[in-house]
C-alpha cells in the first residue's frame, strides 16, 4: 500500500513538471531562434540573413536555437534528448534529401552546452569528429568571456565550420558548354605532341643504348679473336708441322666449334692447306725415294743374271757333255 502511494506520488510530480515545462514554438521562417537572448537583434539579425543566403545556394538549411537549460523545456537528460525530439519537430532543411542541421547552444554562464543534430544527407559531410571539433575547438572557445558579442562571435565561427563543410554536399557539378562549330582540335593537339615527343626521346636513348652495348660486344669478340688467333700461332711455331692441329679453345658464346677467324693482321701468316700441302709433298718425296731405290736393286739383280750366262750355259753344256759323249763313245764302239 505505501508503495503503491510513493509510485502515485512520483507519478504526479512528474506530471506536474511536464505541465509547467515550456514548450518550442513551431519553426518559422528565421533561422536563428534566440530563446535565452544570447545575442543582440542586430547579430541575430545578420547571421539570419548569411544563412538564408547559405540555404537558397547550397540546400543546406542551418537552425541555431539558444536556451537557458534543457530542464526548462522537460527533458532532464540534457541536451542529448532534447536536440533529437527538437529536430524531429522542426524537421529544418528539405524533406527530400534531409539536408537540415540544428545548433543548440544552452546556458547564458560557463560551461556552455551545445549540440549539434545533423540530417541524413549531411552526416557524410559533418560526422561526428568534425562536430566534436567545432564545437569544442571553434564555439566554445570564443564564447569564453560570456559577453553578447562572444556568443554571436562563437555562432558565427560555428556556422562557417558548418557551411564550408557542406557547401559543396548538394550543388550539382558544373559542365563546361562548348559553343557550337567550335575548333575542339587544340584540346588534342598539345597532349598529342607530348606524347610523341616524349616517345621519340625514349626511341632514341633505348637505341643508343642497344647501340653502345652491340659495339662493346663486338669490339670484346674481335679482341677474343685475335688473341686466340696468336696463341694458335705461337703453339704452331713451337710444333714443326705436327701431325694434328688443334683447335683454339671455344668460346664461353660460341654455338659450335669452329677454327678461329684470321684477323686482316696476320696476312702474313702461312695458311692451314699451305702447311697440309707440303706435308704431303714431303710424304711423297719420301715414298719416290724409296720406290726409286727399289728399282735400282732391281735392275743390279737383272745385270748379274746377264754377266753369269755364258758360264751358265757352258756348265749346262758340261753337264750335259756325258751323255752325248757316251752316245758317242757307243756309237763308235759299235763302229769298232
């Protein structure tokens, strides 16, 4: 039962308190709302007229709304609850894109309280850091002497934070328009030079490059060469006609084995089919020399064979000699 009674009570007081709360009017066509007179009519007045003219070229409608304590209006949380519910009733800046931020600065003494509610469309172009920033870095310093002229001081840097922010959120881009039949040629030309321009340098220092890297490649095989070629002739004058004749060694770039080039400086040299030539002629005088002794022994044989015939004969003749002599004999010892 008694708690029943305190519930009742509390219940009542509350009530009580949200009858004799004060209540926002309904917006009007003014964007600064000076409940709390902060600032004289001649200020108000003033930063009444930038923000139309801010709203009638960017879309952008800014609302200030000063107040003495948030209390005062039955929202004992602050200003928290108070800045959503107070923009949900004025719903500033146009319906379709949400394009309204309200600025509601409560307390006429130090520490100042502002909140600041953004709509939709503008959250991208004023988060929440950069509220932090200007309320914390911007107004609230300004304001700090507590004077009509700090706080419409602090309200004007306030608002040009806000609108250099979102001054740009929903204006269109603009497009150049080009006047019919006109010459659209030079828009092409210059960035057409260029580009030709700068290929051809690069064409040219790639090719000297290659250029540069070929002659050395070329002067590095022809020195290969000619000292190959010397220690070829200096092996070959060491070696009295040998046999075989060995190549030079190959090179690390050679694809295949082949003698080395004779340089133009060494015409003087004696070529491989000379050396090959001589070899063989000397060969051949060899085997004439020996065909011809041959023949000579053959020949002293056949005039040996001539001088022993007659001896030869008269022998044969003696050996022959007893038979006819006995043929003889007989016969005449058959005469006898």
């Amino acid at each position: 039962m008694k708690f029943t009674r305190l519930l009742l009570g509390i219940f009542l007081c509350i009530s009580a308190a949200l009858a004799g709360a004060n209540e926002f009017p309904a917006l009007s066509d003014r964007f600064v709302n000076d409940f709390a007179s902060m600032i004289s009519p001649n200020e108000a007045n003033e930063l009444n007229a930038k923000l139309a003219k801010f709203r009638d070229a960017s879309k952008v409608s800014i609302v200030i709304a000063t107040i003495t304590s948030a209390q005062d209006y039955g929202y004992p949380t602050g200003l928290i609850d108070l800045g959503v519910g107070l923009f949900d009733k004025w719903k500033p800046g146009q319906a379709d894109i949400d394009s309204g931020i309200l600025v509601i600065v409560a307390g006429k003494t130090p520490p100042y309280k502002i909140r600041i509610v953004t709509g939709r469309g503008v959250e991208g172009a004023v988060p929440d850091l950069a509220i932090k920033n200007i309320t914390e870095g911007t107004m609230k310093p300004a304001m700090h002497n507590g004077t009509l002229g700090a706080y419409a001081l602090g309200l004007m840097r306030g608002t040009d934070a806000l609108m250099e922010r979102t001054k740009h959120e929903f204006v269109p881009k603009t497009t150049v328009t080009r006047q019919p039949g006109g010459d659209r040629s030079l828009e092409f030309a210059v960035p057409l030079l260029l580009a030709i321009l700068g290929s051809t340098l690069l064409c040219l220092y790639l090719y000297r490059i290659n250029k540069r890297k070929n002659e050395e490649a070329e002067r590095e095989r022809v020195r290969g060469e000619k000292q190959e070629y010397a220690e070829w002739l200096k092996r070959m004058s060491e070696d009295d006609l040998p046999t075989t004749y060995p190549l030079p060694t190959k090179r690390p770039e050679a694809r295949r084995e082949r003698p080395p080039t004779r340089p133009a400086s060494y015409s003087n040299a004696p070529p491989r089919s000379a050396r090959t030539n001589a070899a063989t002629a000397a060969a051949a005088a060899v085997a004439a020399v020996e065909i011809a002794s041959t023949q000579s022994s053959s020949s002293n044989w056949e005039r040996s064979d001539d001088s022993g015939s007659g001896s030869s004969s008269s022998s044969f003749d003696s050996f022959s000699s007893p038979d006819s002599g006995g043929s003889t004999a007989g016969g005449g010892g058959g005469d006898n």
